[in-house]
C-alpha cells in the first residue's frame, strides 16, 4: 500500500470515528475514484464501509465486490458485502457471504453474530440453532451470543430456557439496558407482569431514552390489573411528552376539499400476513371509490404475498418503510390527505411519530392497538358506544368517536373448519378454554377461572398457548392453580400449531372464557366462530370492553357482566345446561355471520360518514 493511499485511509478513518459522515463520504469517494485506490482491497473495503453507514448500499456493495476480488482469503471484504446485502433484503447472498468470511477467520464472533442475526429475521429457527452451536463449540459464549441463544429459545416457546440465558447475559454484560429489555420480554410471554415491568424499568433507569423499553412497557401495563386507568394513560402521556414532541415547524395549511373525494390515508408496518387483514381488508374492499380516495402508507419492512394482495384495495400505495418521520410526513402532506388512520398504535415498526408532524387535518387511531396512543396531534380514537363507554376520556388521550355499530368487521380466513357437535356431549363434562397469550392471565383471572372449576363437577380448562411447549412454563401455571385449589388434571396446557391445529382445537371447547381486565382480541373472534359462547367481564376500557363489543352485537348480551361474581354464575350457568350450549353452538356461527360483526359494506359507509364529518369539524374550527 503506498503512502498517500494510507494516509487517506486514516483520513477517512480520523472523519468517521468523530461521527463527521459528510466528510467521510467526501473523502471515501475521493479515494475510490482515485487511480491510487484500484489496486488496494483496503481502500475499497474503508470506501465500502463509509458507503454503507451513510446509506449508499449500492455503492456499498459495487466497492465490496471490487475489495473481495482484490483481496483474495482476507475475510473483511466478504463481512462488510454481507452487511451491504442484508441492508438490501438479500439474506440468502449475505449468509453465503459470511460462511465464507467465517471460513477465513474463525477467531472473529462478528461474522457469526450477523449470521445468527440474519437468519433469525428470516425465521430460520433451526439453522439459528445450529449456528450457536457451532459458535459455542468453537468457544464463543459471550453475553452477546447468551442473549441469541435466549431469542432463538424463546422462538421454539423454550421459555425456561430463554430466562436462563437472558440471566445469564445480564451476568455477564452487567447492568446493560438491552439485557433488562429482553429479559421482560421473556418474562412477560410468561405472563409475570410485574416481574416484567420491573426490568423493563430497569433498562430505562439505565438508558433513559432507550424508547424501546419505554414501549414495551406500555404494552406490558396494559396488562397489569393494580394500574387505574388514570395511571395508564399517565404512562401513555410520559411517552408522548419524551419521545413525540412536535418538531419547531410551521404547521402545514388543510388542504381544501373544493368538490374532490376526501382523501384518507392508512398508514401501518402490518400490511402482510398478519391478524390486521381479517379485519381491515372488509373495510378496504368496501369503501366507496366515489366518496373517499384511499391511500397506503406501508412502513412493512418484510413484504409478502398478502402486501400484494393489499396494493389494490388502495387508491394509491406508498411504500414508506425506507422514509423517515420527516419526509413520510412530507409524503403525507404533499397527497392532501384530509384524514390520517393510524392503523398499529404502539405495536413494533409503529410509526406513531410521525404523527405528532400533524401531517394530515385529522388523525385518528383505529383496530392495530386497541390503548390509546398517548400522541396529542391524533384528534380521534374511532370507536362504539360499547368499547368507548361514557368516562372513557378518563383511559385515552384522543377524542372518542363512537360509531353507531360495532367498529369491527370480521372476514374469518376460509380455510376455518366447521365448528362440530358439542364436545360436552361426547365427553360427558364441559371444558372451558381460553386460547389468549398468558400475559393477560393474571392472578384474578386464575383466581376466578379456579372458582368456576369448582363450581362446575368435573369441568376441565383448556389454556392454548406457545409457552405451553415449555415444561417449566406449565408446571408454573399448573402451581398457580394448586394455589387455588385446582389439580393439574382438571387443566389441559397445551400449543397448537400450525393452522388449522389452533382452529380445530376449539371442537374440544365448550365455553370460552374472556380474561380481564384486559379482553382477548382475535381469539374471541375466532371462538365465537368456532361455536363457543363467549363469558365476558367489563373492565378498563377500551381493552377491557372488546367482549362488551363482540357480545352486543350478537345479542348476547346476557354473557357480559360487570362483576367477578357475576362473571363466575354466568359461567356456572352456562354449563348446566348442555342442551342450551349445543343450541347456541349450531346457530352461532350463523348468528355471527348475519350480524354486523362481519358487515364489511356496513362498517364502511359508517367510517366514510365519521371522516366526512371529522373532516368538517376541523374545517370548522380551523
């Protein structure tokens, strides 16, 4: 390497570590471009590497390429073109990239580390495994890679396991915010609430503007039953004030409406296979082309088939997973939209700052949460009489705009079974069941379920979720019940998996139990429609009021009460008389489908009316 070719590398060298990219890149492509530079695989690999943190993949991986050629076994040129085509989605070209880069220098735990990072987003759990295996028999056992091994754990439902390694990595690293975060996570899929949000409080003590943690708290103190709603929405508020302040800028005139169709933007990471299209797909499908003029702003990162199937249903798509909050706000405003849905809340890849840009006249949040967003630049949480009772501006910081119908519509996938007879009657005692996550399992529900069991002779419990796969998880929960007096044989804990094992499941199930005080979302659907009644508790609204919503609009109303005493007698009730459960089983799934839970055409018109009048309202007061 001549001189003047390494006195630009340090150069480069000197600008990046000062965190000056601007002059990095000036001085990178200098030296790319320089006939100095061709003959050196460490000038192209510094080029390459400058290229990718300021975002130039391209470039990024041309000068890679151009490094590997030249650079023979060195193992650094096939690491940073690995980095270059993960940023691009290129999975299956990185981790070619990386064996080869570990070939060459086993010694190194960043090639393996990107690997297992890799393969992990591309659900690859097996050849995860796999890969920290061979990174522990070549002695890498690092707090890093414990914490991989806890991830990869928690993917197979190892809940036991992932505690274990999660522990271990906060051990090894110390008090590292990341570790206190992952392991609430863990703890948190094994419905310890309050251990959970201990760490989590942890992890911001540590590193205060880690949002993250921030996040994951929210979601775990929807859940806790000790917290008012009051002292929710405190939290939601917090969040809000530190990490979505409106920017110092001019606030953007409403565009006039002037005889056009309003403009409605969605915007949402969840445009793929996810629970949201059963549920925003008979909106889309619905709306009136002659009335409003959709458009999509999609922030998924990981597109599948099911995005394509989204694309045209809207008006118009962008794609804005590769735009920040700034420029997809000027996306926004740009398209004249007259109303901005926020469609995922505080769910993982939200985009919830944007909004706080105030890009559109109205802004609302609607379906992909179910809590309020805390943001005081969304005008409306878009809602119905039932899950946004009189008091609700206690719970949210939004606006309640009810519906004059149920705020949902429901288009189950079609490849659900039919329900089947009554398993009561084959089996000779009734099972009840409850299919949601243990987070929303706390101790009253246990308590509560406890006394049914009792009350009703020989009834079982079926609990169906992905802890279940873990020995330990069951054994705890088994130890929650025997506190209650409740013996592990009257409980059945299992997971089922793939669909449509979860769906079929429900032809053991006679009465679906709701938990509280935060309901069940996507699982009461699918029970309802599976043919078991539902016995539901008002508690916190809006999250508490889902089986409020699902019930009244079957006219079942009788099957929500108001009272953990009420809720254990109706329940009680409702497994003494097996005849009536096989009556309400055979026509429920019809009750269901003539009701207005899946009237798509029916949620549509009253949403186009709300934004309509949402529109003019603001217009009004601007």
């Amino acid at each position: 390497m001549t001189d003047q070719v390494a006195a630009a590398i340090a150069e480069i060298a000197r600008y990046a570590n000062a965190g000056t990219w601007r002059e990095a890149l000036a001085h990178a492509r200098a030296l790319d471009q320089g006939s100095a530079a061709s003959n050196h695989p460490d000038a192209k690999l510094v080029c390459a590497q400058v290229y990718l943190a300021t975002g130039f993949v391209g470039e990024a991986k041309r000068a890679a390429n151009e490094a590997v050629e030249l650079a023979g076994d060195l193992p650094g040129p096939y690491l940073v073109r690995a980095r270059a085509a993960a940023t691009n989605g290129e999975g299956d070209a990185a981790l070619a990239d990386l064996d080869a880069c570990i070939s060459r220098a086993p010694a190194s735990p960043d090639a393996r580390l990107l690997k297992i990072e890799i393969l992990h987003r591309l659900g690859r759990f097996e050849q995860v495994r796999q890969a920290l295996d061979e990174a522990r028999r070549a002695g890498f056992d690092t707090p890093e890679f414990a914490r991989h091994r806890s991830v990869n754990a928690m993917a197979f439902g190892e809940i036991t396991l992932a505690e274990a390694e999660a522990r271990r990595a906060i051990e090894g690293a110390g008090d590292i915010a990341a570790a206190h975060q992952w392991l609430g996570t863990v703890l948190l899929q094994d419905g310890r609430v309050t251990e959970a949000r201990s760490e989590f409080a942890a992890a911001i003590r540590l590193s205060p503007d880690d949002e993250k943690a921030w996040t994951d708290d929210l979601f775990a103190a929807n859940y806790d039953p000790a917290l008012s709603v009051g002292a929710l929405k405190t939290l939601y508020v917090q969040w809000a004030d530190k990490f979505a302040k409106p920017p110092d800028a001019p606030s953007m005139p409403a565009p006039s409406i002037g005889g056009r169709r309003l403009r409605v933007g969605y915007l949402s990471q969840d445009l793929r296979t996810h629970s949201i299209r059963q549920f925003l797909r008979p909106l889309l499908t619905n709306h009136d082309g002659g009335r409003v003029e959709t458009f999509a702003y999609s922030a998924t990162t990981e597109p599948d088939p099911e995005t394509d199937r989204f694309k045209p249903l809207f008006s118009s798509w962008r794609d804005a997973s590769n735009l920040d909050d700034a420029a997809l706000a000027e996306q926004i405003r740009a398209d004249g939209i007259d109303v901005l849905v926020d469609l995922a809340g505080h769910t993982a890849g939200s985009r919830l700052k944007v909004f706080s840009r105030k890009p559109a006249p109205v802004q609302a949040t609607w379906l992909g949460y179910g809590g309020t967003t805390g943001v005081p630049e969304i005008d409306w949480y878009i809602g119905d009489s039932r899950m946004l009772p009189p008091g609700v501006e206690d719970a949210i910081t939004e606006g309640p705009w009810r519906l004059p119908r149920p705020c949902f519509a429901y288009e189950p996938p079609t490849s659900m079974p039919l329900p089947g007879p009554l398993p009561a009657l084959r089996r000779g005692y009734v099972t009840f069941a409850s299919f949601s996550r243990l987070v929303r399992i706390n101790d009253d529900v246990v308590a509560a379920w406890s006394r049914i069991l009792d009350r009703v002779p020989n009834s079982r419990l079926f609990l169906n979720a992905l802890a279940f796969v873990d020995d330990g998880a069951r054994k705890r929960m088994e130890a929650r019940f025997a506190a209650n007096g409740i013996s592990a044989d009257r409980l059945e804990l299992r997971y089922t998996r793939p669909q449509p094992a979860t769906w079929l499941a429900y032809r053991d199930v006679d009465i679906a139990l709701d938990p509280f005080p935060h309901n069940g979302g996507v699982t009461s659907f699918e029970a309802l429609w599976m043919g078991a009644p539902l016995v539901s508790k008002r508690d916190r609204p809006p999250l508490g009021r889902y089986g409020d919503c699902l019930l009244d609009a079957l006219e079942m109303d009788d099957w929500c009460v108001d009272t953990v005493e009420s809720y254990i007698e109706r329940a009680v009730r409702a497994a003494a008389d097996v005849s009536q459960l096989a009556e309400i089983r055979a026509g429920l799934r019809d009750r269901m489908r003539s009701s207005a839970l899946c009237d798509g055409p029916g949620l549509a018109r009253a949403m186009e009316v709300a934004f309509a009048e949402m529109r003019e309202r603001a217009s009004v007061s601007a």
